[in-house]
C-alpha cells in the first residue's frame, strides 16, 4: 500500500485541489490557500522520492526551503491583503484595478 | 501496521481536507480544512520517515501560516458589501459561483490528462527497490545545511529577513499628507 504511486496519487489530488481553488475564488486570501495547497503537493514529491528512488538526504532540505519560501510568501501576501483592505474596504480580486488606467 | 494505519489515516484527512477546501463556502472553515489538509502531510512526512521536515511542518505551516491566514481573516471582515462593480455591473461572489467553479473544473481536467500520462509512465515503469529503515534525519540535515547546501542557506536568511522588513512597511498604517 505504501508505494510510490500511492505518494504520487495524493500530491497529484493536493495540486489539483490547488489548481481549482486559485481559479475559482475571486477572495484574495483563499486564492492564497490554493498556493499552499500546491506548494504541498510539491514538497511531498520531493520526501517520496527521497525514500523511494534515490535516498540521499537532498530531498529533505528542499521541503524545508519551500516552506521557509511559503512563510515568506505568506507574510508579505497577507499584508498587501491587508493593506488592500485599509484603502478599498473589500478584498475582491476583480476590485484591485488602480494598475489598469 | 502501525504505519499503514498512519498511512490511511494521513491520506485521508490530507483528500478529504483538500476537496473541503474546494467545496466550502466560508473562508473560516476553509482555513480549518486547510488546517487539517496539512496535519495530514505532516502525517505523511512521519510514514516516509523525515521526522524533522514533519516537526517543521507542524511548527512553521500549521502553527504559523494558517494562524497568520485567520488573523488576516478576522482583520478584512471577509464581507463582500457592494455587489455592484464602478460599471453597475453585478459583481462574482467572493467565494466563486458557478461559472468560476465550470473554469476551474476545466482547467483541472487538462491538468489531470497532462500529468496522468507522465504519472502513469511512472508507475508502469518504477521497480520496487528495497526501502532502508527508518533511522533519524536530524543530525545528516545539520550537517548538509552547512556544508552541502550553506548557500541557500544564507539566501533563505537574506530572503526572510527581506520579506519582514518588507511586511511591516507595506502594513504600516501612513499619515495622510
């Protein structure tokens, strides 16, 4: 039961869940969700592949930058998110257009 | 046995808190389905032995992200108040409607007959090797940071340091000149 594929099969159904989450929200902090839904999916191939195919340790310092890169991420998108709020009052993505005209 | 009812456990909680998040409809409930999304790939990480990528997991994702996406919740009120745009035009829900839901499903099932194909030549073709025991990742992930990897290492610091700094000035509160 604890194969490779079985690993490849859940991050594939993370990234898909991501996928559909960023496309379908039009709220800026759940389409932030479907980021790390999908930076999941990513670091959870590296781990099994680690295990599986090459076993060097590689593949586990590769999850710990992507979650210090999603950390990053995370704080600078929340703030903007925030500060988006202070001078629209919404934070609708289709509102954001101040960079259109 | 005890790992594959680990196994079962984590991957379910891991689907079912992904397809929760698609399905809900409150941004709250998201944030917790979300939460338990990633308890269940800390899980995961335990099954495939890198006890310290799962305890990072625990501590940066679930205790630190996701408490960071709920503050950022409560603070913008999470209300679409106009349903109207600067057009008079009726404005998608904050949480999608059909339409973006139809887009998105689309866009997923390309994604799905793309990745299967690589995936399933994958599978066909993979032989079973013999998977080394579980024995502690601690001290050889101590060691790579600073030899091996001390680049990214430094970079990942300037990058944090960067993104805190940069944080705080974009939520800064600015006088009206």
């Amino acid at each position: 039961m604890m194969t490779l594929s079985s690993y490849l099969m859940i991050s594939f159904i993370l990234f898909l869940a991501g996928i559909v989450v960023m496309i379908a929200r039009k709220n800026m902090i759940a389409m932030l969700l479907g980021i790390e839904l999908i930076l999941n999916a990513a670091a959870l191939n590296f781990v099994a592949y680690t295990k599986f195919v090459n076993q060097n340790m590689d593949g586990h310092i590769f999850p710990l930058f992507i979650i210090v890169v999603a950390a990053a991420e995370a704080a600078v998108g929340l703030a903007i998110v925030i500060r988006f709020y202070q001078i629209k009052e919404t934070i609708h993505i289709d509102d954001a257009t101040q960079l259109q005209s | 046995m005890f790992t594959n009812i680990l196994f079962l456990m984590s991957a379910v909680l891991t689907v079912g808190g992904a397809f929760a998040v698609i399905l809900t409809k409150n941004i709250m409930h998201a944030c917790v389905y979300l939460l338990s999304s990633l308890l269940g790939v800390a899980g995961l990480y335990v099954t495939l032995g890198a006890d310290f990528v799962a305890a990072t997991q625990l501590v940066v994702y679930v205790g630190g992200i996701v408490i960071l996406m709920v503050f950022a919740v409560l603070l913008t009120g999470g209300s679409d108040a106009q349903k109207e745009n600067k057009f008079g035009l009726s404005k998608i829900p904050l949480m999608g409607n059909n339409k973006t839901y139809t887009i998105a499903w689309i866009t997923a099932f390309v994604v799905f007959m793309t990745l299967i194909k690589i995936i399933s030549n994958i599978i066909k073709y993979y032989k079973e090797t013999e998977v080394s025991a579980y024995t502690a990742t601690v001290e050889k992930i101590g060691m790579l940071l600073v030899t091996d990897h001390v680049l990214a290492f430094e970079i990942s610091s300037v990058l944090l340091l960067g993104a805190l700094v940069g944080a705080a000035v974009i939520a800064r509160p600015r006088k009206r000149e």
